[in-house]
C-alpha cells in the first residue's frame, strides 16, 4: 500500500501513502478508478486476465524488478532476499495462479486480484484469510519514479516475498484478524499506523546491521537506501503503543523508522488482544512523525 517518491513507489491507501493524494476512494469519489470495481465480486476480488498485459506492461515490470533487485545486497533483510526469486521469471508480470500454488505451499497464503485499493474492513477480511490483495493494473512508464496508488508492482515485489516466510505470514494473518476486530473506527487508525510502520515501512536489526522488510520501502528504489544508511531520519527500537501514537508521513520519505530485532518480536506483539492498547492510546496525545520523546529508545546506524 505504501507510496514513495521516487523508484517504483507507490501512493494509496486510506491516507493517501506518501503521495499526497487524498483518502483513497475506492473507485468511486473525485479520481477515475484505474481498476474495474464495477465488475469485482462482493469481497472486492477479481480475474487477474493475465492476457491483458501488453508487452509494454512487461516491460515496465521487468524494468522495476531489475532496478530494485540490484541494490537489494546490504540493504533488504535475507528473508526477503531469499524470496524474492519465488515470483519467478522478471521478463513478465507474475500469473497470480502459478504464484498462489508455490507460495500456498510455503506458508497457506494465496494471492488474489483487487481493482485497486481496498475498503479496510474487506482488506483485513482478505489478510485474515491468508488471501493478499494484489492490484491487477501496473502503472504507466511515465509513472516509473512515483505511483499514486498500489499498482501490481508494489504489491507483489514490494509485499508477497515476506509471505513465503512462515513467521511473517503469521503476522500478516493475525494482523487481519486483528482488524476485524478492530470495531470502532478509531482503532482502525491505529492498526493503520501499525500496518504503516512494519509492513510497509519496517526495518530489522541483523547481525549485519540494518536491514529494510517494509514493501514501502522495498518497492522504492530512493528510500531503501535512504532509510537504512540516512543520518537523516529517527530509527526508533519498535514500540507498539508509540507506533500506535504516530502520524505518517505520506508525501515524503519516512522522519521516523521503527525497527524490529526479529518477525518473532512482530508476531508475538500481535498476539494479545488490542482492546486495552486501544484504551491506552486514546488516553495519550498523537505523536507527530519527527518527534522524539523521552522514553524513546533512538537507535544509531
Ligand atoms: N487495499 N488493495 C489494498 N491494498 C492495501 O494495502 C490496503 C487496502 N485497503 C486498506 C489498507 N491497505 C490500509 O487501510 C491498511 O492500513 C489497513
Ligand atoms: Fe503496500
């Protein structure tokens, strides 16, 4: 869901991800939809009409994949180095079927297609279920540097090879539960944070040093290195309710990075039930996404 602002970035989601755009619509509201919703079934899946594509669209795809590929060393975590080469060939925009048998095997998830982005309560109902969400359009060459919204290269570069990893597709399930559960609509902001600071924006530590896991991040060939080499932006050691507190940033790189020791960390974070986080964080002040707080435990590079 992430944007970013150069290097196969992505705009999108309900707040507009780092892209400036306005609360996505979901193909309705003031911006054409780029997908079919009209022809989407009731859980907002569709075809992915892999015939579709032009030999222009794999092209593009093939000139995303390589770009970010190459400067994956030292800077994406292992997991998802390791992964990666499960979409298969770069010449061509995956088939989501031959994709959904191999990654089914590996961890019970599948991909399936949506026109775009997605209400949230249907996007948690997917996660939930082990189904990914992947937009079926990829954007225009003119786009190469900036998306506004989820295309399929972000979501499938950016997002699918960390669900080939048994602990992160854990998490990625547990966190659709949880949104389920996330009744009132302020939560749903508050998972929303969560979303934006792991999955698409999270860093790792590694023996190595600091690695990227957000598809955000992965996706954008400007800030995988921006944010784990950058003196610039704060890298803040993970804090569920600190994240829960923070704004994002959606029209620039991140001010605020929060790192993980492992998928483990993750996933057991998740594991309780957020009704009393709920309550905790709405006691407490929104915290903007520069700021720095006292209990913070800043981390260096
Ligand atoms: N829809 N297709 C799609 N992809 C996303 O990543 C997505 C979405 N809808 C809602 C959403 N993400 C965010 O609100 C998450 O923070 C939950
Ligand atoms: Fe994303």
């Amino acid at each position: 869901m992430a944007a970013v602002n150069d290097g196969g970035g992505v705009g999108g989601v309900t707040k507009g991800v780092n892209s400036g755009v306005a609360p996505a619509t979901y193909g309705q509201g003031d911006r054409p939809p780029r997908g079919d919703y009209a022809s989407a079934r009731a859980d907002y899946t569709c075809e992915q009409d892999w015939g579709r594509y032009t030999a222009e669209d794999h092209a593009l795809y093939q000139r995303l994949y390589e770009r970010q590929a190459a400067q994956l060393p030292g800077l994406a975590c292992e997991e998802f180095i390791d992964a990666v080469g499960q979409l298969g060939t770069p010449t061509q925009i995956p088939r989501f079927d031959a994709l959904s048998q191999r990654l089914h095997r590996a961890t019970g998830w599948e991909v399936v297609a949506v026109p775009g982005l997605i209400p949230e309560e249907a996007f948690f109902a997917l996660l939930a279920a082990r189904r990914f969400p992947v937009t079926g359009w990829i954007r225009k060459p003119e786009e190469f540097d900036y998306v506004v919204e989820p295309d399929v290269f972000h979501d499938l570069f950016g997002h699918v090879p960390l669900l080939f990893n048994p602990m992160f597709a854990d998490y990625m399930q547990a966190y659709g539960a949880g949104g389920l559960k996330a009744s009132r609509l302020q939560s749903c902001e508050y998972l929303a944070r969560l979303y934006w600071y792991t999955v698409e924006f999270g860093l790792i530590a590694t023996p190595a040093g600091l690695r990227a896991y957000g598809a955000g991040i992965l996706s954008s060939a400007g800030e995988l290195r921006h944010s784990v080499t950058s003196p610039q932006p704060q890298r803040l050691a993970f804090d569920l309710e600190r994240i829960m507190r923070t704004r994002y940033k959606i029209d620039s790189y991140q001010a605020t990075y929060f790192v993980i020791d492992s998928f483990e960390q993750l996933f057991r974070a998740t594991a309780p039930d957020f009704t009393p986080l709920y309550e905790a964080v709405s006691q407490r002040d929104e915290v903007a996404a520069e700021a720095t707080l006292p209990g913070d435990r800043v981390l260096g590079l």
